[in-house]
C-alpha cells in the first residue's frame, strides 16, 4: 500500500485507472477499480469491497485508535493498493476522504 495526501481546493476526483468522477460537489461514487471510500466527517466507510469488508470486520472495536488508523494498518502490505487522502477546504471546513484504489484493476473485455 501506498498513502498520497492531497490538500485540494474544490472537491473533485477521479479514478486514476477508469476516469470514472468517484468525489464531486455532489456525489461519492465509487469507480470499479475503488476497494474502499472512507469520511472522515461521518468516521464510516461509504464503500467498501468485499475483500476489504471482511479486514473491516476483524478491527477492534475497543481498540484506542480508530475505525481507519486499525483498518489502513491492516491493509498496509496490500500490493497496488493506493490511498488518497484528500483534505477538500471549503471555507472554514476542512473535510478528509480516503479513497483506496486497485492500481490492477482491469475491466473486462466482453467474450473475456
């Protein structure tokens, strides 16, 4: 796994791999190649896939440090895993996502 922080001034992002919008002014929407958005702003995971939902269901709940710190450390040794952190300024706001994506992903061709 690797982890890049972004500090942006607008609130968009796409996916590196399909181009897909996952984060706008207006929706969060996870891209096929997205293993896992979290916010900070809730402390909830808006997607998750399948693989990383059961590293989710092994965190400790009585665990000092959060949701996220347990669950990115659970998922440090993941191969082409890549975090984006993303801080959006909006005014006196600060909000963080953290969006994870499969930089192996590779959509299938019909036939395939």
């Amino acid at each position: 796994m690797q982890q890049i922080t972004l500090t942006l001034d607008h609130g968009n992002f796409f996916c590196p791999i399909t181009g897909q919008n996952i984060l706008s002014s207006e929706n969060c929407e996870a891209s096929p190649a997205t293993d896992f958005i979290y916010l900070d702003e809730i402390g909830e995971f808006a997607h998750i896939s399948d693989d990383l939902a059961e590293v989710q269901d092994s965190l400790d709940d009585d665990s000092d440090e959060s949701e996220l710190d347990q669950f990115l450390a659970a998922v440090k040794g993941t191969k082409n895993l890549v975090v984006f952190s993303i801080t959006v300024n909006n005014g006196p706001f600060s909000n963080a996502v953290h969006v994870g994506i499969n930089m192996d992903y590779c959509e299938e061709e019909d036939g395939e």
